[in-house]
C-alpha cells in the first residue's frame, strides 16, 4: 500500500513558486463558497509517520486560507477532562458545523494504532476501535460530512534523515524528541500496524489519501490540490444530493400485533402512607450510593422520555432531590438552536456527558430523532431508519466508558392525559405546562405508540435496557424510577468492585 509513496516524488522551487499563487487564490474561493452555501462540513484528518511533515502542512493550510473558517485541533495526550469521557468525547466536541473546516492534527486512530504497535493492546481490541472508527464516519458522512484522510509516508532512511536533519539545526532541534528516535526502531512495526489499518479503513464514504512526505514542495501541493478538489467536487453535487436511500424492509407493525405498551398494568397504585415510606427509603439509598467513594469511578446517564404530561419532571425532582447540587444536571431538550442545526443530531448530546462521579439527567434525549422527528417528518425515514444503530452505537461507547445508562420512558393512558391536561389549563400555575402543540400531538397518538413500540424494539439492548414505567398513578412511577435508579447503579458499582 505504501510502496507508491516511496517513488521519490519531487517539486522543483519554480514549478512551486508558479502553483503556488493560483492554488491559494482557489483555495479561498472554494472556501468562500463552502461558508457562503453553509450546507455542509469538511473534517480534514493528517495522520502520518513522525517527520512526515504533518505539522509543517497543518501550519501551511492555515497560512493558505482563511483562518476564520477553519478550526484546527491538535490531538496529542487526552486531558485529565478527557480520560473522564469516552475516547471520541474529544473529537465529537470539535466537530466543525456546515460551513467550515475542521483540521485534526491527529485523529480518532492515533491511539489505538500507537497502544497496538507498543504492544499494549490486543489485536481484538484495535479491531474494535477500527470498527467504531468507521462507524462514526459513517454516520458523519451520513450526516453530509465531507471527509478527508492523509496519511503522510516516508521511508525508514528518508524518516531517519529527516529526524537527523531536524536535529542538527538548532532551529529545529526541539521538534525531535527521545520518543521519536524510539518510534523509529520500531519502524516496520510501524509500518506494518499502519498499513493494516488504512487498509481496513479506507471506505467508499471516507477514502485515505497516501501522501509521500519526503520532499515538502510535493507534499504541500499534493495535500492543497486533493482538498480543492475534493471541496469543488461536493460543492456542485450539493443541489443534486438526496439523502441516501437504506437497504431495509419498512418497519410493520408486530406479526402478533403485540403493543408492549398496551400491555402494561396501569392500574397499579401506591397509597400515601407506602408512597412516603418508599421516598424515604429509595431517596436516601441513592444518597448513599453517590456518596460512596465507589461512585466516582462510575458516571451516571439518566434518560427521561414519555406521554406528554406523564410526569417527567416530579420523577426528575425526586431524584435531585437525593443528590448533592455539585454532582448532578439536568439537561431539558427543546427544538435544536441554530448552532445545533449545523452539527450532527447528536452533538448536541455529546458535549454534555458527564465526568466520573457525576449524574446527568437529559428531560428528553437523543430519541426525539426515532420518535418526534419520525413522526413529525422533520427527518427523512432513511434518517431515522439508520439512527436506531448509530444511538445503539453511542450508548455502547458509553457504558465501555463506565457510564451507567438508565432509560424511563413514562407511559399513561390516553384518557390520563386528557385528565391532566385539562387540569393543567385550570390551575394557573400549570398553564406553562400546556400548549397548542400538546393538544396537536394527541391527534397523533397512534403514530407516536408505534414509534415508541418500535424505539424499545431497537434501542432496548443488554447495556443500556428501556425501563417502562407505568405512569397513570404518578406516586408509583416515582417510587419505579428511584428504585430502578438504585437497582442500576448498585450493580454497576459491585461489577466495578469485582473487575
């Protein structure tokens, strides 16, 4: 794969300096143009063998174009911050939205490929970060991502000799360090990992481009030229694009018309005397649990979906209400902002995973994608077709990251809702509760039962389980969510323990 980078490929100064000029002047038009149309983003990856010149032509780029448009990311050692989230927190937050470039010095393969060539990682366990690599582009690219992938080659002697020359002027002495020299003993390890992953990772949607690194001139042209062109490509493809079209039978209803939420007991209650003594005692189990010293090894994701008026915020209530005000957040989701509108659906929730030893409770979550979004035809059904996979995905990542997901959807009855929401209409400090849109998403109630049918169907997986709450009596749906809550967090501390 690489011999084709070891040609000797060379750029002579005049031919440079003559490309050069024109080049930049393309570059900021194609640039200006992908800001002006704002329809989509381009992440630029520069992978590459140390002194390959990776650093030399993320600095040229900038220099190239207009740095108000292009944000670029420097990806060494993670942060304390961000050892504390999964590994792909770090690159999710720095996504780009439509209209600009994002430039990652460094990239969601780095580490796994350097633990596997040290030695400090299994095969599987790279196969696996490979594979959640190309997920993650996929869905990117599914999103409109425009990606694109260098990987800048050298030669074991043109590496040692461009090491040597670095080393020898004093300019440029400090860019070589003891771990280079050490990475180049381990040359064709190097090689070989990397070879093996650009082969297994260079997909239809998100090709690698094999750049020789050895001569600067050739390098900077190669690079500036494959970017113009791809940019100019997807720019006048745009108007023309359709969302991609899934391979998939439609979704029909159960052949044994099984409704799973038609099948919960509401009748169930709880009487004041039993509800209080429950509080009490599932409220200051949960106290205890996050106060453990165990807890901050473990994260906690609470996702609250449901019926409108199915008592999302008293559950929510309950549980702050045990926790100390400095470990928790609640996240209410409305419509996304415009910023969020340029950004892949779920970005919005990627940045706001929490640290270890702390809770986050989203009050509506990612899932309005398979559920409000289907329903409402605010997104394509090729969108949310795809969307139950990449959602198991990112909940997968999550709990590989010791983040404890817990999902309550909150089920009542139609004739329930209709109960309160009359009553909210009544009583004047409950208007804000209710509006017209409310009343309009009750003409819609079967499309949205089948949605949630459907969503549990999928989404309802051994790390990450729904837990449905049957909703009618609102001291029992309480008492359900804190015990669950518990149930949840204990199990994942005594598995922590016994690791």
């Amino acid at each position: 794969m690489f011999e084709s980078a070891e040609l000797g490929h060379k750029i002579d100064k005049a031919t440079y300096d003559e490309e050069v000029p024109k080049l930049r002047e393309a570059l900021l038009d194609a640039q200006l143009e992908l800001v002006e149309k704002a329809s989509f983003p381009v992440i630029i990856l520069m992978g590459g063998l140390d002194g390959a010149g990776r650093g030399e032509t993320v600095n040229l780029l900038n220099e190239w174009m207009d740095p108000r448009f292009i944000q670029t990311h420097g990806m060494g050692e993670p942060s304390d911050e961000e050892m504390d989230r999964p590994m792909m927190w770090r690159f999710w937050r720095a996504l780009p939205p439509k209209g600009k470039i994002g430039l990652f010095l460094g990239s969601w393969y780095t580490w796994p490929m350097l633990n596997r060539v040290m030695g400090v990682t299994k095969p599987a366990d790279l196969d696996q970060s490979l594979e959640r690599a190309k997920r993650l582009e996929k869905m990117l690219t599914d999103e409109g991502a425009l990606i694109i992938k260098f990987w800048l080659h050298l030669s074991k002697e043109k590496q040692k000799a461009r090491l040597e020359f670095l080393e020898k002027n004093p300019k440029t002495r400090w860019r070589v360090t003891k771990r280079d020299w050490e990475h180049y003993k381990r040359y064709d390890r190097f090689v070989e990992v990397y070879e093996s992953v650009l082969r297994h990772t260079s997909t239809a949607e998100a090709p690698w481009i094999i750049v020789e690194g050895a001569d600067a001139r050739y390098r900077s042209l190669t690079v500036g030229k494959v970017i113009l062109e791809t940019i100019r490509k997807r720019l006048s493809e745009q108007e023309q694009r359709k969302p991609a079209e899934i391979a998939a039978p439609p979704l029909l209803p159960a052949i044994d018309k099984l409704d799973i939420l038609k099948t919960l007991d509401m009748t169930q209650k709880l009487d004041k005397k039993k509800f209080d003594e429950e509080l009490e005692k599932y409220q200051g189990k949960l106290a205890m649990l996050t106060r453990d010293p165990g807890f901050k090894d473990i994260s906690v994701v609470v996702v609250f979906e449901g019926n409108d008026a199915a008592g999302k915020g008293g559950s929510i209530r309950r549980i702050t209400g045990a926790l100390d005000a400095r470990q928790y957040q609640v996240i209410p989701i409305a419509a996304p902002t415009e910023e969020e509108r340029e950004q892949p659906y779920l970005w919005r929730f990627w940045r706001q995973l929490p640290r270890k030893g702390r809770v986050a409770i989203f009050d509506r979550s990612w899932y309005g994608r398979v559920l409000v979004e289907r329903v409402e035809k605010f997104c394509s059904e090729s969108d949310w077709m795809r969307a139950y996979m990449e959602i198991n995905d990112f909940e997968a990542q999550l709990v590989r990251h010791r983040i404890v997901v817990v999902k309550f959807w909150l089920s009542i009855t139609e004739d329930e809702q209709l109960r309160r929401f009359e009553d909210r209409q009544k009583t004047g400090f409950k208007r804000f509760k209710i509006t017209e849109e409310d009343w309009r998403n009750r003409s819609k109630w079967e499309a949205y039962e089948q949605a949630v049918c459907d969503m549990v169907d999928r989404t309802s997986t051994a790390v990450a389980p729904w837990t449905l709450v049957e909703a009618n009596d609102k001291p029992f749906a309480r008492i359900k969510v804190l015990k669950t809550l518990c149930q949840r967090i204990e199990a994942a501390m005594e598995k922590k323990k016994g690791d």
